[in-house]
C-alpha cells in the first residue's frame, strides 16, 4: 500500500514540481541570492549627501567611514545619483556653524524599499556612534577609537554556522516543503479515494483497519522520507551545509519528523472527504504553522507571545532541534525532548486519523 | 451578447454552489499576509512593536558602575525593550543564553570599575547565540554605543575619577579644598558638554516632502500585501479555468456543440464567468486588505482602472494557459510552476532591485510586477501618473492573452476536444 502511494505521487507532475523542485527553487531565490552567507560580514552602504564643506561634516564623514559603512559621498556640487539609494543621509549646508553655536542639526536619513532591516539597524548605529564621537570630540578634544577608555570583545558561543542564508532557508524550507507534501498531496490523495470508496473497496480485502491505516501512513512517510533524503543531500552537496556532529541524533529528529508530518497528513485526509478541500486546508495550516514555528525567518524577530505561541506546532519544534545541532554543535541526547513532542504529535494524529478512517464507512 | 450574459450567469450559478475551492484560494493570501502582519505589524492596530532584546548579564565587577548599569537595564525607558536575564557566572549564563533563547550575554568582568577609573582600558564581554541571527547583532550594536558612552563618561570624569570613587565609597570628604577643586573640575567639563551631548546636538530624522520613502514612512503591509494579492488572483484564476478541463473530463461542453449557441460564445461566457470570479475576489482580498492590514489603496478612478486590468490580465493568461494544456493534472503542475516563478522574479516577496542585476529584468515581463507595483504605488499615495505605465502593460498583456486564449479554447473546442 505504501508503496502503491509513493508510486502515485511520484506519477503526478505537480506533485513532483511541488515536493522536489518547488523547496529548491524557493532556497535557492532566498537562501542564495537574496541573503548573503553571514550578514555581519557585509559592509552596509550608505550614499552620503554632502551640503556643507565645514571640517565638522569632514570629520563626521571620516567618522561614519571608521564605523564601517561603505560611503558614497556625494560632494555639494556634485550630481546625485538617478535612481535613489537604498539608504543616504544628508550633512545639511551649515551644519559645522550648528555645532559651533551648539544648535540642534537633524541629518535627514532615507531608506528605499529595497533596504533591509539589519542593515538599516546597521547604519542608524554608526551614525549615532559617529556623532556622539564628533561631539565629544568638540566638546573634549581628540578622542581616538584606539584608545578607548571602555573596550567591547565580542564573540559566537560556538564557531558553528549561524542560521542566516543557506543554514536558514535549507532547514526552514525542509520541515515547511514536508509538511506541505503530506498535507497537500497526502491529504488530497487519501480525501480523493475516501470519496471515490477505495477505501471502502479495500475493507474487503484481508487487510484489516489496523493495516489500512499504517499502509496509508507508510505512504506519506515514505513520501516524506524520500524528500528528506533529497533535501540533506543536496544541503551536502550544492549548499555544502554542515548538518552538526551528530549524526544519529539528525536522523532520528528527521524520522520524527517524517513521522510526524505523515500522521498530520493522514489525520487531515481523514478530516475532509473532498481532495481539493483537504489540499486547500492543508496549505493554509501548514503556511501558519511554517511561519510561526521560525521556518520562514529567524524565530526572534516574532513578538514574544507568538514564539512561546509556536511550541503548539511541530515546526517550532524541529526548527529549534535543527539549530540545536546545526548552530549549537549539540549531541542527540540535547533532541531528545524535540523528538518526544514530535513523536506524541504523530501518535495523537495517527489515534485520531483511525477513529476517522473507518473503512466501513 | 444576451446569450452570453445568460451563459455566465448560469455558469456563475453553477460555481456559487461549490464555493469551497474558491474560499480556500482566498484563505491563502490572507493567512500568508496575517502571520506577515502578525511578526512585523502593520496591521490595524499599526505596526508590531519590536521584540525585546533579550540578554543574559553576568556582572562579576561589584563597583559602582555594575549598580547604574543592573539600574539602567531596569528602568522605565528600557523595560518592554530590554529583557535582563541576570547570572552568576559565565557557565550559568551560557546555560541560560541557550535554554531561554537569549540574544546575547553581556559579562562585566571582576574590577571592571576598578580598571576603568584608574585610567586602564576596561574590557567587557559580549557572547551572542549562535542560533539566533538578527538580534545578537542589534545586541552587539547596542554593546558598542553602551560601550561609546562609557567612554565619553569616562572622560567627562577625567583626573577626578579616583577621587570622585573614594568620595562614593565614603573617603576624601575631609579634604574640603581638593573636594572644591575636584568639583569646579567636574564641573567645567559637564559645562563643555552640555547641551553638546546631554541629549546629542545631532539627530537623524526624515526628509521633508518624501514621505513614501522616509524612514518610519514605508507601510511594510501596504508593499507586501499587493503581491499576495497578485499571486492570489493568478492561483484562483487557474482554479477557475481548470474547471473547463473538470468539464471535458466529463464531456458536459462537448454537449453543448449540438445546443443552438455558437462555439465562441460558450468560451466566452466560460472566460467571462471565471472573470467575474476573479473580480469579485479582487474586491474581497482589497477590503480584507484595508479592513485587517490598513492598507489604503489609493485614488478611486486609477484603483478602478488597474483593479480592472488586472482582472482581465489574471484571467485572459489562466485562459491561454488551460487552452495550452492537455489534462487537469497538466494544468495543475504548469500553472504552479508558472504562477510561482513568476510570483518570485515579478518583486511578490523580494523588491526585483535586491535580485542579481541579471535577474531584475525578468520582473517586467511578469504580469505580477505589473499589477502589484501598480497597487503598491497607488497605495502609496500616487495618482494617474505613476501608474500610467503599469496600466498600458496590464493592457496590453489583457488584449493579448484574452484573445490568443479565447481563440485557442474555441478551437479546441470546436474540435470536441474540450
């Protein structure tokens, strides 16, 4: 029966765009081109609109430069740019006389659509830095960074990879593409022979409840599985992803997820009796659950209550098993909480898929 | 025309009794777009208010500035930004960094007080999650400017600092006329600084007369609702004219050959039918769009006109699209295919200019870009001429696919093969 329902989906063309090709193309687009490896080592750009010539806006300038942006610096007479900068900041013309007469200057900062956050956070603190430095520089003389009273050392807990990038959208797009499978096709396919009395054709087969149900479940984790297997490799190999030390512990976080998302799938194809229906439900679940369990951006940028909200789902609980052995270089006992609570989801799922499926009927 | 009228209405009839795939459809947006707003505001209620930074802090230095800063982590101008997670040494506070998701650790270490007041370089520590990837750098960038300040403070106190420690310890009080040197001191370089930095002279704020791109003016659900929009009307389309595959399967337009109604009309009241769908959904996702996001779409008649287009486009390329395929399983896989690739390279997620210089000019020949950079700019605030553009695109792209659609599904079915 497994077998039977691997060989199904894998007949369907937009199953296999789906399931194989769609996770790809969606890493790919984020992970690879739209992100950077590690975002802390670009140097962010800033288009710098110069106004006034005073040794203030000179020094200011300088400044903004050692504080480690990229600067653009557009001089008074200079000619702007066409097309607006994703961010630029304007010296004001008398700004110098504003700081000799201690008069309040407002330097006008833009940000276009295209201007990420991080690095905006980026640009807003070098340039606090460097002002609050011009101003002590006025007010006590030089003030040179090297010889800082107070200095900051500041490091990784681990040298393990950060999830940003590939190490972000690999795992993200993983459990996300996994549970869409099984709840969109898996849910559909077991929805469509419910209604079309397959099901019902089997029941008088020698094959029990019991078995027709594990067979259904074999299905969709078999599915699962092959796509996960899929996944890890080319994270190996095109995205060169370190997956952690323990290898034990990833392939039993990923059998519970498998199992997980296979049950869910069972259980929403036992919810519906309409193929569409149970694929149209399965979408929308499986994009609340993606985004609130942390697979479609780093979990802290959420409110609080929605990340202590994700624990409800199983996303949250296999993307934060996937950091702890990716970024955190954890062994497999540190998962085995992650795997109990994704291993109880599918067995909850699965009881009341069972209830459901009643083949008599 | 009447016939045609009374085609698409029987036919709208005939959908209206099923309307489950089309709920769904719209579902999709809505809830991509709801968790969308939900992480990061911009719903009703406005903007999400940013997460707290959450920080472990170990304050092995038991001087004076250890009480000011544990103070300042607990004041009511950091409370409901700032989050302190206090620790007693560094295992205990690595501990607590990875079990409550911290951001970072800050760890004050022992005579971090003592080194800074007698003129040695005071080093303090800053451990970020490895599992986290944004907020230990905010947590960094708040570490340097902390770190700034204390050095400016530092050198506010200048010679003094030592004898400043003993007084706050209880010592030198005696020595009246080194305590009134000592003071005039102090004083004289607060008098430098103030009203230099005590606030800063200097501030960032937005630009007059730009407020669609000033900083705190960009509307993020106002730019990305748009293209949810888009790519939810491309998908609902395609549900709609799988419906005429769903139909061959079982033979019901085949039927209507022998019926006294030419081959075009029954297309063209199909088109119309599924037109009507699409519009009626666009007029939905919009006011879901203003009444649980806030998105203000803009001047009415420009509205009117792209929201027409759009129709028209969504639904003229689902027509050419399902008169190319063969099966419903075809159509499935290739309007997928289609509709996200062109959801991706069209600017739906990710602005065209953030993509590889290569790739930016894929947008344009994306419906998707078309449409929702139409909205966005009307949303935006701009009027006739800043869409003028998107809607010549838009109609062209309408004309084009109605007609190259319309003529293909009559064909087909003509030939009884739809």
């Amino acid at each position: 029966m497994a077998r039977e329902d691997l060989r199904l989906t894998l007949r369907d063309r937009s199953s296999i765009f789906w399931i194989f090709l769609a996770p790809f193309l969606w890493v790919w687009f984020f992970g690879f081109l739209a992100r950077p490896a590690d975002p802390s080592g670009r140097q962010v750009s800033l288009t710098v609109f110069q106004e006034d010539v005073s040794a203030a806006a000179e020094r200011m300038i300088e400044l903004m430069k050692g504080a480690g942006l990229k600067l653009a610096v557009v001089p008074p007479a200079g000619e702007r740019p066409a097309k607006a900068p994703a961010r630029s900041i304007t010296i004001p013309a008398g700004f110098g006389e504003s700081i000799a007469a201690r008069r309040k200057v407002t330097l006008p900062f833009s940000q276009g659509r295209d201007a990420n956050p991080e690095g905006t956070i980026a640009v807003e603190v070098a340039v606090h830095k460097a002002s609050v430095r011009l101003l002590a520089e006025e007010a006590f003389g030089t003030l040179d960074p090297a010889e800082d009273a107070v200095k900051l050392e500041s490091s990784w807990a681990t040298d393990r990879p950060r999830p940003s990038g590939a190490y972000q959208t690999i795992p993200g797009n993983l459990v996300m593409f996994v549970l869409l499978s099984a709840m969109t096709y898996g849910a559909g396919l077991l929805a469509t022979e419910r209604r079309a009395g397959i099901l019902r054709r089997i029941a008088v087969s020698p094959a029990g409840r019991t078995d027709i149900v594990l067979g259904k479940l074999a299905g969709r984790a078999a599915v699962a599985a092959v796509q996960v297997s899929v996944f890890v490799v080319i994270g190996l190999t095109v995205f060169r992803i370190d997956w952690g030390g323990a290898p034990a512990g990833l392939a039993l976080l990923l059998v519970c997820l498998i199992l997980c998302a296979a049950s869910l799938g069972l259980l929403a194809g036992a919810l519906f009796t309409s193929g569409d229906a149970a694929s149209g439900a399965g979408v929308v679940a499986t994009m609340v659950m993606s985004a609130m369990g942390g697979c479609w951006w780093p979990s802290e940028v959420m409110p609080g209550w929605m990340r202590t909200a994700a624990y409800a789902f199983p996303t949250a609980w296999a993307m934060n098993g996937l950091h702890t052995l990716i970024s955190w270089g954890g062994r497999t006992p540190e998962v085995l909480p992650h795997c109990a609570v994704l291993g109880l989801i599918a067995l909850a799922a699965t009881l009341a898929a069972v209830r459901r499926l009643d083949p008599a009927r | 025309m009447g016939t045609i009228l009374t085609l698409a209405a029987k036919d709208l009839r005939r959908r209206a009794a099923a309307p489950g795939p089309v709920l769904l459809n719209l579902a999709i947006p809505l809830a991509i777009a709801g968790m969308l707003a939900l992480a990061f505001g911009g719903g009703t209620g406005g903007g999400a208010d940013p997460p707290p930074l959450k920080l472990v802090l170990v304050m092995l230095d038991e001087g004076p500035l250890s009480e000011f800063l544990s103070g300042a982590s607990q004041n009511s101008q950091t409370a409901g930004r700032l989050e302190v997670l206090r620790a007693k040494d560094r295992q205990e506070g690595l501990a607590r960094l990875r079990e409550e998701e911290a951001a970072a650790m800050a760890l004050f270490p022992e005579g971090f007080t003592r080194d800074l007041i007698e003129g040695r370089q005071a080093v303090f520590e800053l451990v970020k999650n490895p599992s986290q990837s944004f907020m230990p750098l905010v947590a960094e960038q708040g570490a340097e400017v902390l770190s700034l300040y204390l050095t400016v403070g530092r050198r506010l106190l200048g010679d003094d600092a030592a004898r400043l420690q003993g007084m706050l310890e209880g010592e030198g009080w005696s020595d009246t006329a080194g305590l009134a040197l000592a003071l005039a001191s102090l004083y004289g370089r607060i008098q430098s600084a103030d009203g230099m930095l005590f606030p800063p002279l200097i501030e960032t704020g937005e630009p007059a007369g730009d407020p669609g791109e000033a900083r705190g003016g960009f509307d993020f659900m106002s730019w990305m609702y748009p293209g949810m929009l888009m790519m939810g009307l491309l998908f609902l389309g395609a549900g709609q004219m799988r419906d005429l595959l769903m139909e061959r399967q079982a033979g019901t337009l085949r039927r209507q050959l022998c019926a006294p109604v030419a081959a075009w009309q029954v297309v063209a009241s199909k088109v119309l039918s599924a037109a009507l769908v699409v519009g009626a959904a666009h007029v939905l996702l919009m006011g879901a769009g203003s009444a649980f996001f806030g998105v203000r779409w803009g001047s009415a008649l420009p509205l009117a006109l792209v929201s027409a287009l759009i129709v028209a486009a969504v639904t003229g390329f689902c027509a050419l699209l399902f008169a190319l395929v063969r099966t419903e399983r075809q159509g499935d896989a290739v309007s997928g295919i289609v509709i996200m690739v062109m959801s991706l390279m069209g600017g739906t997620f990710i602005p065209p200019q953030a993509l590889p210089e290569a790739m930016r000019g894929m947008a344009y020949v994306t419906m998707n870009h078309w449409g929702h950079d139409a909205l966005r700019e009307l949303a935006s605030g701009k009027g006739w001429a800043a869409v003028a553009a998107h809607a010549a695109a838009l109609a062209a792209m309408a004309a084009a696919f109605i007609l190259a659609g319309t003529l293909l599904l009559r064909r087909r079915h003509v030939r009884g093969a739809l």
